[in-house]
C-alpha cells in the first residue's frame, strides 16, 4: 500500500481515484477546486480531502493530477499551493491530463529541481473506461520511475506503456486523437450515406462492422448515432481542446494532418449548433441539420 494524492476530480478524476483507493487499496487523499466534490469522494470512498494541492501531497509516494489544460496543471502544481510545493524528494508526480508535449517537459524540469520524478500519463477510454477501470494509459518519462509506478497506475488501467521520455506519452495521445477524429467523421458520413440510400443501418453495420471497415466506434457508438442522441461519451468541446493541441504541435514538428484539421472545423460546426457538451460522434448531426 502506498499513499497516494489525487488532484483534480472530474468526470474522469473521481472514479479513478476511486479505484487507486478500493482496488488498490492504497492510502488516498484528494484535492478539488470545488470543496464540495473533495467531501463527497472522501465520503464515498472512505478516504480523505485536503484543502490545497500542497497539503493533499505533503508525505505521498505518488501524486496524481487529472485537470482541464495547461494552465490547470501549472496551477495545481507549480503555482501559489502547488503539489510541488508539499511534495517529498523521492515522490512521483503522475499526470494524467490531456495537455501539450511542452508542459510534460517543463513539469519534468520542474520536479527533478525539487528532487521529484515526473511521469506524464494521458488516459484514453473516456468516462466508461474510467469508472470500470479499464483505461489506457500512455506514459512519458524515465523508465526506473515508469517501474515504480506501474502497479500503482494499473489500479485504473486495462493498458500501460511508456512510450519514450517526457513528453511522450501527451505525443501518444495526439495521435490516439487524431486516429479517432478521422474514424468518427467517416463513420458519421457513412451513416449518413446508408440513411440517404434508404438502406436499413442496423443490418448494414452488421456486416460491415466484421470486415475491414469495423471499429470501436462503430460498434459502440453507431446505435446511439443513428438514434441521434449524443449523449455517452467524450464531450466536443474536450475534443476541440485535444485537437488544437495536435495542430499546435504539428505545426512545430512540421507534420501535414489536413483530415484532423477539417474535423477539428467540423467540430466548431459542432459547438455552434450548441453541441458543447454532446459527445464526439454528434459530427453525424452536422451532417444531417
């Protein structure tokens, strides 16, 4: 059992921290901006709350952030009542929010400053994956470190990898983003073909989604497509976030992604009908408005 400090609790934060106390069995103490929150995970799980990042840190093995971007993370970490501040040489800070390659890099620099080793550690698996427990996990960050804290983090995950050194797991997930953003704007376009054909779409999918064009996606998103409700999964306006990050990167590395770039439009489309909040295959209701 280690003792453990989740920062950040959130649609994907609250379970996973959850799952680091009961099937980890590990000492947890949590921090949220909204108190309120801290109280009812501390509560639910029979753990406990800190009143600042720092103080939930202070004396924990691990420290784990789950925030909204960059300017979250440099918050609750390096700012006024940052983890950092309350953390012991020889802890590992773990981040598991979706931010940008540049501030893995510069939270690494950060902690190894304060003699505190630094993992980045985005999550894919979305809010089902993270309150069964069976998220993948893409980790950055020196390999001794990534050892120790494996079975810590596999109390959360189906998968997890270490990719290469700080700054490679928020690279992993760039990618994961991108595949996905393409497969979610064919899928929503071949939907929208087969109703246009007047073809009946759950028999269509049955064939196709055994063949070479099946997909997570299809099969767990085309019913609730075709039925127009887009409320299961991951919301559009943390796709936008996800996606200007890639196209920030590529536009340093150099790289062309012009599908990525047209869905991330696509998405926009998305907001301005007040899909916010819909999860990411609603890219079917642009098509069909």
């Amino acid at each position: 059992m280690a003792k453990v400090a989740f920062i950040g609790l959130g649609v994907m934060g609250f379970p996973m921290a959850g799952h680091l106390k009961r099937k980890g069995g590990h000492d947890v103490t949590v921090y949220n901006r909204t108190p309120e929150k801290a109280a009812a995970w501390a509560e639910k799980f029979s753990g406990k709350s800190a009143p600042t990042p720092a103080e939930a840190a202070a004396g924990a093995d691990f420290v784990f952030v789950c925030v909204g971007n960059d300017e979250d993370l440099r918050s609750v970490t390096s700012g006024k009542d940052g983890a950092l501040h309350g953390m012991k040489p020889g802890s590992v800070l773990i981040d598991n929010t979706t931010a940008s390659a540049e501030v893995a890099r510069e939270l690494y620099a950060a902690a190894k400053e304060k003699g505190v080793d630094f993992i980045d550690a985005p999550v894919s698996g979305g809010q089902a994956g993270a309150e069964n427990g069976i998220l993948t996990v893409m980790c950055g960050g020196d390999e001794a470190v990534f050892e120790r804290a494996r079975p810590v983090i596999d109390a959360y995950a189906r998968m997890v990898g270490l990719m290469g050194p700080a700054g490679s797991g928020q690279l992993t997930k760039m990618v994961n983003q991108i595949c996905i953003a393409g497969l979610v704007q064919g899928l929503a376009e071949a939907l929208h073909f087969g109703k246009r054909a007047g073809l009946d779409i759950e028999k269509v999918v049955e064939v196709i989604s055994k063949g070479a064009a099946g997909s997570w996606q299809m099969e767990n998103r085309h019913k609730t497509m075709n039925a127009g409700k887009y409320d299961f999964g991951f919301a559009v306006d943390w796709m936008r976030k996800d996606l200007g990050i890639v196209l920030t990167e590529a536009r340093r590395n150099g790289a062309k992604l012009p599908v990525t770039a047209v869905v991330d439009q696509f998405y926009g489309d998305v907001q301005a009908m007040g899909g916010n909040r819909w999860d990411t295959s609603s890219l079917l209701a642009r098509l069909e408005k």
